[in-house]
C-alpha cells in the first residue's frame, strides 16, 4: 500500500522552522536594524597600534569603532581616521581625540 502525505502541511511547517531559525539567528547576532551612527574624521600625526575595527571609547564606554584609516591627501603627513560612533553620543565641536593603548 502506499502512504499519502500531506505536501501542504510539510511544507508550511518547513517554512515555519526556516523563517524561524531566520529570526533566531537575527537575534543571536543581535542585530540592530535601526541603530544610528554619526561619522567623524579625525587627523593624528600617529596612529600606532590603530586600525580598522579598533574599539572608539567615550569616556570608558564603547561607543563605536574605526573605519577607515588612511594618509590624509593634502600631503602635510598627517593620517585621516575616519570613526563610526552611536549617534546618541554627546561629542561637541570642542571634542579632542586621542590614542591610548588598552
């Protein structure tokens, strides 16, 4: 004798568990799709021990990383940081940058 399955509650349940370990891996990354950052560029005459992905603190807090690191174009020597910081954090205009080894 042969056996009839029923194809449309297989597959509903298929696309049940593939939607749902979709989200499960969504929130075991914690991802954050409306997560705001402002960008900011930074000159330092050096920048040892610094590169892409480097942690950026706002005092002692994490509050985003580095993105770019290169010389700057105008030719003075300087290299150009470019930071991607949360934008809720309070940097002003009078803000100074600085290097520190952890």
């Amino acid at each position: 004798m042969e056996t009839r399955a029923n194809y449309i509650l297989i597959g509903a349940f298929t696309i049940i568990g593939f939607i749902g370990m979709l989200l499960f891996s969504l929130w075991f990354a914690r991802i954050e799709l409306d997560r705001q950052f402002a960008y900011y560029d930074v000159r330092f005459s050096s920048v040892s021990g610094l590169d892409n992905a480097s942690d950026v603190r706002f005092s002692g807090r994490g509050v985003g990383q580095v993105v770019d690191v290169k010389l700057a174009t105008n030719g003075d020597g300087t290299i150009l940081v470019r930071l991607e910081v949360d934008g809720d954090t309070p940097v002003r205009t009078d803000s100074i940058a600085t290097i520190e080894s952890q």
